[in-house]
C-alpha cells in the first residue's frame, strides 16, 4: 500500500498527520511532498483542470496553494505575504474598497460558500477559491504545529474555527480580519480599507471583558499588535507613493436615531494608532455635533502624534449627502469610506471611487486662445467647454474591464443570489467615482483675469495669455504680482462660491444623466492625489502656478484663516453626485494645538456646526520640514500626511517635500 493510500484511509484528521510526519523526521522537501499528499488526500487541493487554468477562481486556489507561510514569533497573531506571489488574470482588479468583515466575524466563511454554490459558473469559481481558502488555512495550521510559536494552541483552535463558526473572542475576530486581509493584499487587490471596527468588534470585546478573559489594558496590547500587523509590508502594499496604502479604519458615527455611536473601543484605537506613531494603518472619525466632547478631544489630542490621523469626517454632512443619492436609510448610517476619504457602502457597492482623475484646468488651458470680450463670456465659454470635456471623460470610463471577483462577491450581498460576479453588477450600489484636481486654480485664475483684463484693463487677454503660454519667461514683474495676489478660492467671499457653485453644477447636469455598462452612475468630489501628478504636464496658469507646478490642494487657501476656509467648506453644496471626497485640507503649527488644546477643540466644535465635509491636518512645522530635507538621518520617523494618507517625509519626492514646506511656511504666517 503506497504512502499516500495509508494516509487517505488511516489518518482521519488533520491533528494525526503532522505529528506522524515529526516522527518519521523527514526532511524539509520531504516534509513539504508529505503534506502536500495529505492535502490532496483530504481533497483541500483539488486538481486544477484544463479548462479553469486561466479563470480568477483556478490562479487563487493555485496561489493561496504556493504561498510561502512565515510565523513571527514577536506577534500573537499570524500575518504574512509572500511578496513573490500574485495572481495573473485579464482585466482591471477590484481595489478602494473594504470587504465586510462581519460576515466572517459574527457568520462564518463556509456559510457564504454555501449561498454561492451550484454547478453556473459563478458557483464553480466561488468553490475555487473557497478551495483556495481552506487550502491556506489548513497550511497554516500545518506550519503552527511544526513551530514554536508561543500563542500557538491558541492560533491553531482560532484557525480551525476560522472558516467554519462565528468568532467566539475579540482577538479571535481581529485574526480573521488579518486572514482575509492577507488574502486581498495577496490576490493583488489594492488599498484595503479595514470598516467600521468599533462597531463590528464591540460585542466580543465586551464578552470576554464579562467573561474574564480580557482586560483593558490587554486589549490595548492586542490592538497595538494588530495594528503594528498592519503596518507591515509598506514596500508592497503602497500604491502612487510610498505610504499610499489604504488600510483605513473607521470609528465612531451617527445611528439612525440620531444618537451617536463610540464605545470603549473608540477610544483605544485612536489612542493605539497614535502611540504606534507609524504612517499606516489610518484612522478615519466619523464625527457630529451631537457626539461626546470628551472623544472629540481625545482625537484632537492624538493629532500631536503627528500621524496624520485620525481624518474627520462630518455625518451631519456626509449622510444628508447619501441620502439624497438614493442610499438606504440603514447603509447610509452604517457608510465607511474607500481608501482615502470617498464614502463607501461596505458589502453592497462596486464603488471604484477613484477610476480616474478630472482636471478642471484643461478647458481654461484652452478658451483663453478665443477671442473672449467679457468676463461672463470667460465664465460661460470656459463651463460650456469644460462640460464638453466631462462627457469625453465619461466616454474613456466605459472602457474600463474589470477582472470577475468571485472572492469579493462571496462578501457582497447579492452577488450569490443573482448568481452574478461584483464586476458585472451582483450588487446593490453600483456606481463609479471620480476625484478632480485644480477647481481652486482655476477660480484663482479666472478672478485674476477679472482684475488684469476686465476691470483694470492692464492686459488684453490675448497679452496675458501669451506671456502664460510662455511660462511667464521675460515677464517676472507680472509673475510676482501674481503670486503676491490674494487668493480667492477658500476664501468665505460670495462672488468665489457662486463661481464654485456653477461650474460644479454644470458638472452634475452632465453625471445625472451617465450610466455606467453595470447600470450606475458616477459621483465625484473636490479633492484628489492628483493634485501634484496631472499638474506636471500642464501649462502655467493665473494662480501663481508655473507650468508643472502642484495644482493647489483639495479644499486649502495659504492665506486665509482656518474658520474662514471652513466657513467656506460649509457653504459649498455636496448634494447631487458631489459628495465623492471633498476634503477640507490644513496645516496646523505644533504649538497651536500642545499650547492650546481647549481651544483647537471649542475650533474643531465650531467647525463641525459650520458644516465642513471632511477634514484633514498635518501637525508639524516649517523649521522640521526644512531641517529634514536638509538632514534626512535626523528625521527617519517623520511622518506627513500626504493625500489622504500618510507617509514618511524621506521616502517622498523633492517637490512633495517643497510642497509641504511651502504649505507649513503659509499656515505659520496665518496662523
């Protein structure tokens, strides 16, 4: 009787087989052909047949097949990628994006396989990669009891409950979250959001509390130890820039009710994030004039690890804005974000929020080479061209293929009652979403034109526009005059949000009408990272921008005050597709904030009241800044938040860091 026969019929569970493998003591090769036999025994791997080799379901179960497992020791939880190992399918994959992690928290994996069973071809490819999933599974419990690793009974009793029972443990459900989000990294799905983890995690946490079999202060450890989990494999896991990874997590928020929702883990996170003083994982605060202000300023004093986080996020704003969209009551409430800022329904929406990247230059570029003989012709002819090339951008969209996902549709609701794949549909909200770049140069521009052409007469528009086309070459005196003029975009100044307000309007009468191939439509925002990548091609504008310059930033003024840019936030409309990510963008001076807490909170109060949409700030000064780009080895841990992420000031390109520096010089002045 051969080996693999006596295996098949002898060993009935997987907790005889390694030990029997310890005590022929074969080698490393042997141990690996040995196990692999007991696998296919068990028929955890399948055989891959001919026709499946190319399908998204095949390539997943051959990798979470081949991946090299690692366990380290100096953690309680396992979480490791092999960073050598993807998966090659034909399309776009699925990323900005976060899985519903109560599904397989509080339900269980095998559960949703169920759901997604049959012999169409969404039940074969979904039983692929289930396939693939209890394959890995079953090979980490393998490694567990080969290893030493000291939480290792433990980590194999979570592990065989993993796919098959709800969670029964707090720490127990955040290895399952590291499980599945390795296994998404892995699948080279990108920016990973994390959800709302307060609200998901608080029951266990408070069971075993009740029960004894957790303490505050341990569950500050094991949060500490996720979330340094978390931070690794930055290399791999970063998009655009170093640090641009995605890995958000969301807390706090508005119920229904109109009650507000924290709990103890609310505040533990923040207070962790902050003391891990790393660029990644991120926190995002969902906050509202009706939550406690003892946690409003527990956030604003873990503004001064310098993180970057945790980002604001205004429900009062932001829900009215989903509501209106057309989202359900319940999934409005219950909104995460994707890998930035951009409001997401997890488990029910395809939500690629950032497809691509509009640039509300490009018309201006253009109309200022026609004979225009008025202001509001200016006006008129740059919105009337700028929608033209709106509804050219639309068209590029529907090019787009995306990759079928049976992974993700498992998570989705829907998808396996549809019998329908995420990327062709199988799920309730199915639009896209865009970010758009330079909306404040272009306002800026076009009141300086107002000033120079039309009331002060000093140019034509035709001198202007060439000395532009010019790059401002052999004309420095007007170049400075320009960067010495007062900006208008984020000041509270009627004439500059009217001007917002029609050319964003003119932008929604064209996405009103848009349906994407899955029967979507697409919403868009005011703040993006394209901010200093589109604008390295494009011509000099009137903002004080010189051709490849950085467009200005989200929603941010240099020389207006904070209240005043926030008034001017709350005055803008996010309604009717205009809520994809519009966020208020500050640097803050260290001192304003360690000097005087009470007050940044009573601002951060006031803010809220006034009706910003979201928020962001870096905490840090002009003197670091330069003395770090200077002196590089000084700083190894600076850390700046970049676009809606954070990441290490030394790692980022020169002009990122000249752009911060200049923005940090601007806030001191102001501030």
């Amino acid at each position: 009787m051969s080996l693999k026969t006596r295996i098949k019929n002898d060993l009935w569970h997987m907790n005889y087989v390694l030990p029997f493998i310890k005590k022929h003591q074969f080698d490393e090769k042997g141990k690996a052909d040995m196990l692999r036999h007991v696998l296919h025994a068990y028929k955890v791997i399948k055989p891959v047949k001919a026709k499946d080799r190319l399908s998204v379901g095949a390539n997943t179960l051959e990798l979470l097949s081949k991946v090299d497992i690692k366990l380290n020791k100096k953690s309680r939880f396992v979480y490791f990628l092999d960073t050598s190992k993807t998966i090659c399918v034909p399309g776009n994959i699925l990323s900005n994006f976060t899985l519903n992690y109560d599904k397989i928290i509080h339900g269980s994996f095998e559960e949703l396989v169920a759901l997604a069973s049959g012999i169409d071809e969404y039940g074969r490819e979904t039983q692929l990669v289930a396939e693939g999933v209890r394959t890995l599974a079953a090979r980490i419990i393998a490694a567990l009891r080969l290893s030493d690793h000291p939480n290792k009974d433990t980590l194999i009793n979570y592990y065989s409950r993993m796919l098959s029972a709800p969670a029964e443990h707090f720490d127990e459900a955040l290895q399952r979250i590291l499980f599945y989000n390795q296994i998404l990294w892995q699948t080279r799905h990108r920016l990973n959001g994390l959800g709302r983890m307060d609200f998901i995690l608080g029951d266990l946490y408070e069971k075993d509390l009740k029960n004894g079999d957790l303490t505050e202060l341990g569950a500050r450890r094991i949060i500490y130890d996720f979330l340094s989990n978390m931070s690794l494999y930055s290399n791999y896991k970063s998009d655009a820039l170093e640090g641009d990874i995605g890995q958000i997590i969301i807390l706090g928020g508005l119920n229904p009710d109109g009650s507000y929702f924290n709990n103890d883990l609310t505040t533990i996170f923040l207070e962790e994030q902050a003391r891990l003083v790393k660029p990644d994982p991120k926190i995002f605060l969902r906050v509202s004039k009706s939550m406690p202000e003892e946690l409003l300023r527990t956030a604003v004093d873990c503004l001064k690890a310098k993180t970057g986080s945790p980002l604001f996020s205004n429900d009062d704003v932001v829900i009215p804005a989903l509501l209106g969209f057309g989202v359900e009551r319940e999934d409005a409430y219950n909104y995460c974000v994707s890998a930035c800022w951009e409001p997401l329904i997890v488990g029910k929406s395809f939500a690629q929020n950032n497809m691509a990247v509009f640039d509300y230059f490009s018309a201006l570029d253009e109309v200022l080479n026609e004979n225009i003989c008025t202001f509001e012709m200016l006006v008129n002819r740059y919105i009337e061209l700028n929608k033209h090339k709106f509804k050219f951008f639309l068209v590029g969209l529907d090019s787009i293929k995306w990759a079928k996902d049976p992974l993700v549709s498992l998570f989705t609701d829907g998808a396996s009652y549809k019998r329908q794949d995420i990327s062709e549909g199988g799920c309730e909200y199915k639009n896209y979403g865009i970010t758009t770049v330079a909306l404040s140069n272009v306002i800026d521009s076009l009141l300086n034109i107002k000033k120079y052409v039309f009331e002060q007469k000093k140019y034509t528009l035709k001198e202007l526009n060439e000395k532009r086309k010019a790059n401002f070459d052999s004309a420095d005196e007007l170049y400075a005059k320009l960067k010495r003029e007062p900006k208008h975009y984020g000041h509270d100044e009627d004439e500059v949000v009217d001007l917002v307000e029609q050319i964003t309007g003119s932008i929604v009468d064209i996405v009103k009408e848009y349906r994407n191939p899955l029967g979507g439509t697409v919403k868009f925002g005011l703040s993006s990272p394209g901010y200093n990548i589109l604008s390295k091609k494009t011509a000099a504008d009137f903002s004080g921008r010189k051709k490849g310059m950085p467009y200005n930033t989200h929603i941010s003024c240099l020389d207006a005050s904070y209240t005043e840019v926030v008034n001017f936030a709350g005055r803008l409309s996010y309604d009717r597709q205009r809520f994809n990510g519009n966020v208020v963008d500050f640097f803050v001076p260290p001192s304003l904030i360690e000097d005087n807490l009470e007050k940044f909170v009573l601002f951060m109060k006031g803010a809220i009241n006034t009706g910003f949409f979201q928020m962001q700030m870096n905490v840090l000064d002009s003197r670091t800044l330069i003395d770090a780009k200077a002196h590089p080895e000084k700083y190894k841990g600076l850390i700046v938040r970049v676009w809606g992420f954070s990441a290490y000031f030394n790692e980022l390109p020169d002009s990122y860091k000249d752009l911060m520096i200049d923005r940090a010089l601007a806030a001191e002045e102001v501030a």
